[in-house]
C-alpha cells in the first residue's frame, strides 16, 4: 500500500503543475490576469461605493436604525422632491437633446470639411470637452454674474435691457443646460464622426447616382448606419448628465429658490450641509433603477441590430 | 552547573525589570503625535500666527504636531469631517461649522472638562454658541477663537450721509460706546426707509442684501425675525413658523425687496462683498472681510466703510454669528493631547495673537475676550471696526436657535427663510400660503 502511495504521489504532483501550467497559459487566464488590476479599483471605487450608498439609504438620519424603504416613503411625501425630480428630468433630456443635435450637426459640417484642415478644426471642436468643468463653468459665471455679467455689460452698450440670468428661475435654468450642452456637445461630435467615418462613400455615390438631395442622404442612409452609436452616445450622455453635480453647484448652486437643483446637488445639500447621509444617498440612488431599466432596452435593442447584421 | 542559556521566560523577565526599572526620558516627542485639521482663515497672515502658537505647545509638551489647513471652499471642510466621521479615522483635533459639532455629538469627545476652565477664566459663552456647543449637558466642541465671524452691517459712511443724513462714525464712534441717542434709531423701520432712499437717488448705491441659499443670506435674516419675535421653531421642536410675528416680517420683505438688486435672490456670498468693495453698495451684512479685501483692492472704499451693529427690532438687536468649533474625536488616539492645545489656544495670551493675525475679523466666544486693542486700532478709517465685536446692546445669536440645533442645521442649510420670503415675494404666492409652505419643510426637517 505504501508503495502504491509513493509511486503515484509524483504522477499527481506533475499533473497538477501540468494543469497549473496551462490553465496560467489559457488566454482567457491571461487576459483576466491583465484586466485585474482594473477590476480591483473598479471593486475599490465603484462596487463598494455604490452598495455602501445603497445600505446608507436604509439607515435613519442618525444612521444607528434600519429603516428599510423609509428614506423613499419620506422623499415621496415631500413637494421639493418631485420639484427636484422633474427639474432633473427636464435638464437632461433637453441638454441630451441639444446635444445630440448640435454635435449631429457640427459632425456633418467637420465631416465635409476638406481633409487637410480638418485636424485642427476637431482638435479646437473638443476644447469645451477637455477643461474641467468646474474650471469652464466658473468661466460661465462670470459671464452670467449676478452684478457683473459681461453679456448684461454688452446689453448695457447696445441699449437692450439687462437680464438677470442666475436670479430669474427660467433664465437660471436656461443658463445650466446652455452651458451643459456647450461642454457635452463636442462628445456627441466626436462619437458621430467616427460614426460617419464608417458609411461606405459607396452608398453616398450611388444615392447621388439615383438622384438624392443631402437631406435624403442623411436620412436614408446616415441615420440608419449612425442608429447604434446615437442610442449608445445618447444613454451614455444620459446617465452622464443626471449625474450632473459640478455646473450646478458652480453656477447656481440649486438656486433661485431651488428652480436648478438637480438630483446631485439636492443630495449633497441634504447629506453634507443638513447632516442627513442617508436622505442624500436616497436621493442620489432614486435614479439609478430608472436608467437601468432604459440602459437595458437600449444596449438589448443594439445587440439585436448587431446579430441581425 | 550554572546555565547561561536565555529562555523566552528569562527574556520577558529581564526586558518587564529594565521597562520599569529605566528613568523616564523626556524624548523630543515623548507625549506622542498630534495630527490637526484647522479651517483655513480668509486673512492672509492668521495662519501663520494659529501656526506659531501650535508648535510653541507642541515644543512644550513634546508633541509631534502636523496641522493642515482646510479650505471651507467647495464644502471640503464639511466634506472632511463627514468623511472622517464615516472612517473613523482622522485628525485627532478637527474644526467643525456651525451644526457640523453637534451633528456629531455620538462621534466626539465630550469636552466638559476643558470648557469649565476655560469659562471661569475668560468669561461666559454667549447663549447663542452654547446652545451649539452644549448637547445634551455636556459641551460636545469647544467654540473656536479663530475663524468665528458675526455678521454686523458695514456700510458706506458717505453715502449714508448723503442719503440718509446719518453719520455712522457719531453714531457708532471708534473707541467708544455707542450714541444711545442716535443707535436707538437704527431699527428695522429705519433700514427699510434708507434702503428705499438708496433706490430712489437713482445712483445705483443700493442696500446690498442677498437672498440667495448661501450662508450670508441665511445668516443676515434670522436678526430681523428674531428682532421682530418671529421663530421658525420654538425650544422644544414645535413649529412656530405660523405667527403674526412671522406675517409682519413677510410684509416687511414685501415692502423691502423692490428696493434690492434685482438678482438678490442669487446672490452667494462673494456677491455682497464684491457689491460693496466694487463701490456700488451703501450697506451689506458682513464681518470685516470685505473691508480687509478693500483695503488692498478698492482703497478709496475702504476708507469710507464703517462697520457696526445690526438695526434693532421691538425684540432687540442681534448680530448673526457662524462659528466654528474645535472638537476631538472619540476615536483619536491622542485625546489628552488634543485637549491639551485647544486649552491653549483659548487662553488670552493665544487669542489675543491669532485676533491680532486676523485683523479683527475672529470675535472669541469667551465674553472677557472682546477687549484687544485690535478692534480699536485697525483702520483704515482707525477704528473702522471697533463696533465689530458685540458690545453694548447687541446679542450675538446663531440663526434659528432655540430651535434644537439638528433642526436649526436643516433651516439653515436648506435656506427654508429666504425661500419663504422668495415665496411671497417674487413668485407670486400670498403670505400664509409661504408660510403653510415653510410649516410643510420644516416637519419634514424633524425626522430623526
């Protein structure tokens, strides 16, 4: 017996390193060993982050008790809630919107441009996208101030009444998306003209053959080959601008009388000025079931595109 | 036979023998470490003094001190010791804003034994910050000698004259008590007369007042309802918001806001300073900050600012104050020396410098301690801030008290006054409807 024992332990002793060995040499091994590093902050940073919110906004204001959904049920029951709710709502989907357009748009013209100067006109194109918004938007708020607007000053010269661009709640609100589109737009340029990048001249040429005018260009064939990447670019931006924290807080730090607040802004004004933490994480958290559901029709209708092609 | 052989038993003998047999050295940081984090003064200089004073205690008490300097810009202050609060880990002393200390009071150390002291030597606290400091009978954080502002008015004295007829500099004269005469009628009636005769000159020095969510907005309302009797929320948590008291000072807003910049409503709080260093403002509310900042950008301003108390109402005259606080967490591992140099910060001899450092912008809790020179001297105009610290009449308060403090905090916070006032004034509703509205917030501020 014992010499059956010895004689088989090397046996296994090699089959085990044999194995180690090629499970370490599978490229599947290799190619999560090189992505661990990634995966260990996004562990770090996000995961974590974000089931730790999720447990905060079960805890009451002095985070000792459980209480469930009980942080919903209040902010469900207060009007400044759903004041902030449909402010958010209202903030994203025109910026996604103008952004969208204005980014279609400038692709299209870039696209056009001849190919020797058209390097540097994306490079300056993505200058709003590049600062930091904190950094750009303090820039905006000169230009809007309260007291020292440059544009009320050029209103001032010209004759025209001056506007109180951060004091009246419709201006204030129009000054947050004006310059949330201005940083977000150059994004939605880029992604389309890459997409625009990959029509086949091909089909451009026949169209023209046929006899089609630009706007059935665009529409026929344009639209439908860009289809993935605006609804990719769209729910990315999406998501990007419900998140929005730093124009808001920069700009109008939810004023006037709360008419800008936003989902972040209203979360940290609850959390870090009035030292309620779980409200904040509740209100920060109301959105994400939403986006999850629209982000899972969106990337499962893009798949299907995808197998179907 | 003798064996030399070291057991592990013989070993732990000899080392326990010589640990107590050995002297006690002082070493060069013998008493341990200390890591602080202090807000960062607006006055360039104040720093450097808190600075000077924490590595004379540290050389004293042989302690190695590291201090870091944190910004209440962008909230990283606020930020920081939630932060820390969460990781129970941290500075071992930390400056708290306002509610910040008493919104923590299960994270702090309890500071009863550095305050009755520091009481007996310097002299009460005023009710207004102990209400803050003091939670459940036991001082939570010892209010700070630096940093801790009040927001008094501070006007032009030539445009008052011009406008108003009134010399602030009789009225309110450097190095002397106030004119009884002429300070009984600066009231909330006279306010809203002058800032109707600052529009009605036509020059554009209006009263600049904000009404924005800020601190400076928030702060500089609470004086005119507490001096009309109005409260948001008595002692005990009741809402106390639905008063006559209240509707009056609704009306007196109504009356009031035509007369203000246009943008008032959003306005933060480098809106009022730059209003009045920019030479267009008569009055704001502040502490002398925006005269220190005139003083090198706009010296023609500065030497016609004057700043002296708030007008009074038929309950009083109150200065809004937002201090800070210097607490010392539970789970600092150094908490006696902690205490030890918030100790010594309070003590004359340290105050007195770090006032000095802050051109007078710092008012110390401790009622003894509003006698520097400091106040009297600085200038230009000399004595410009004599009446700074609250003398006299004046009651420094913090907003929203007696309110129990974690429902002042949100009062503050979510700027649930100046939004009433918006209510009623820009957006068209009728008094008892801002006033159902601010009842509505203020319930839900209750929760616990």
């Amino acid at each position: 017996m014992a010499d059956v024992v010895s004689r088989d332990l090397p046996v296994s002793a090699a089959g085990r390193r044999l194995s180690l060995h090629k499970f370490a040499r599978r490229k599947s091994t290799i190619a999560f060993l090189m992505a661990l590093p990634l995966i260990v902050i996004v562990a770090c940073l996000v995961i974590y982050p974000a089931f730790y919110s999720i447990r905060l906004a079960t805890l009451n204001k002095s985070m000792q008790h459980f209480v469930g959904f009980g942080n919903f049920g209040f902010l469900f029951r207060r009007n400044t809630f759903w004041m902030v709710v449909e402010q958010s709502v209202l903030f994203a989907v025109t910026a996604v919107i103008f952004k969208a357009l204005i980014g279609f748009i400038v692709a299209h013209f870039v696209h056009n441009l001849p190919a020797k100067g058209q390097r540097k006109w994306r490079g300056m194109l993505l200058i709003p996208w590049v600062i930091p918004p904190a950094m750009s938007t303090l820039a905006w708020l000169w230009l809007f101030d309260p007291s020292y607007s440059a544009f009320n000053w050029i209103f001032a010269h010209l004759g025209i009444p001056q506007v109180a661009w951060l004091g009246n709640p419709y201006w204030a609100r129009f000054c947050v998306i004006l310059v949330n589109v201005w940083v977000g737009s150059p994004f939605f340029m880029i992604m389309y003209l890459a997409a625009l990048k990959s029509v086949p001249e091909q089909l451009h040429e026949a169209a023209a053959i046929d006899g089609a005018n630009w706007f059935q260009k665009i529409w026929y064939i344009n639209l439908p080959m860009m289809r993935n990447i605006i609804q990719i670019t769209a729910l990315f931006s999406l998501i990007v601008t419900f998140a929005n924290f730093d124009i808001v807080k920069v700009l109008t730090n939810g004023g006037p009388v709360d008419q800008t607040h936003v989902f972040s802004t209203w979360a940290f004004t609850l959390a870090i000025w009035g030292n309620d933490i779980p409200l904040g994480a509740s209100v920060s958290l109301f959105m994400a079931p939403i986006l999850a559901v629209a982000a899972f029709f969106i990337l499962r209708n893009v798949r299907r595109r995808g197998s179907e092609a | 036979m003798y064996s030399s052989r070291l057991t592990r038993r013989t070993l732990l003998q000899t080392a326990a023998t010589t640990a107590l047999a050995a002297p006690f050295i002082h070493g060069a940081f013998a008493a341990g470490k200390l890591t602080v984090g202090f807000w960062d003064h607006w006055v360039p200089g104040a720093n450097d003094a808190l600075t000077k004073l924490c590595h004379e205690w540290a050389a004293k008490e042989k302690v190695d001190i590291t201090i870091d300097y944190i910004t209440s810009q962008a909230d990283k202050l606020n930020l920081t010791q939630a932060a820390e609060a969460q990781a129970k880990s941290g500075h071992d002393v930390l400056t708290f804003l306002a509610w910040a200390a008493a919104a923590q009071t299960d994270n702090i150390e309890p500071v009863d034994d550095v305050m009755a002291p520091l009481i007996a030597q310097n002299g009460k606290i005023s009710e207004g910050i102990e209400y803050v400091a003091k939670q459940g009978g036991h001082w939570v954080a010892v209010p700070a000698c630096v940093g801790s502002p009040t927001l008094p008015s501070c006007a032009r004295i030539d445009l008052l004259k011009e406008y108003l007829g009134v010399d602030l500099t009789k009225m309110y004269p450097a190095g002397a008590p106030a004119d009884d005469a002429l300070a009984g009628k600066w009231t909330w009636d006279f306010f809203l007369t002058a800032a109707e005769k600052c529009f009605k000159a036509g020059q554009g020095h209006l009263i600049g007042v904000g009404l924005g969510p800020t601190n400076d907005s928030v702060s500089w309302v609470d004086p005119v309802f507490r001096g009309h009797g109005a409260a948001m929320v008595d002692q005990e948590g009741n809402i106390t918001v639905k008063s006559d008291a209240t509707r009056q000072v609704l009306e007196w807003y109504q009356r009031l806001v035509p007369y203000m910049p246009k943008d008032a409503f959003a306005w933060d709080d480098a809106s009022n300073n730059k209003y009045l260093i920019s030479g267009q403002g008569a009055l704001i509310f502040n502490p002398p900050s925006a005269w220190a900042v005139a003083v090198r950008d706009a010296p023609k301003v500065a030497q016609q600012l004057w700043t002296f108390p708030s007008p009074k109402g038929p309950r009083g005259r109150f200065d809004a104050a937002v201090p800070f606080f210097w607490g010392t967490w539970k789970f600092s591992p150094n908490k006696s020396a902690a205490k030890s140099l918030l100790t010594f910060l309070c003590q004359r001899y340290s105050v007195e410098q770090t006032v000095a450092a802050s051109h007078g912008y710092d008012i110390p809790p401790f009622a003894d301690l509003h006698d520097f020179k400091t106040w009297a001297e600085e200038g230009p105009p000399k004595g410009t801030i004599y009446h700074y610290p609250p003398r006299g009449d004046v009651t420094m308060v913090i907003p929203y008290s007696p309110a129990p403090a974690l429902i002042a905090n949100q009062i503050y916070a979510q700027a649930t006054v100046p939004k009433m006032i918006a209510k009623c004034t820009v957006e068209g509703k009728s008094i008892d409807q801002a006033i159902d509205w601010a009842a509505s917030e203020i319930e839900g501020f209750a929760r616990t």
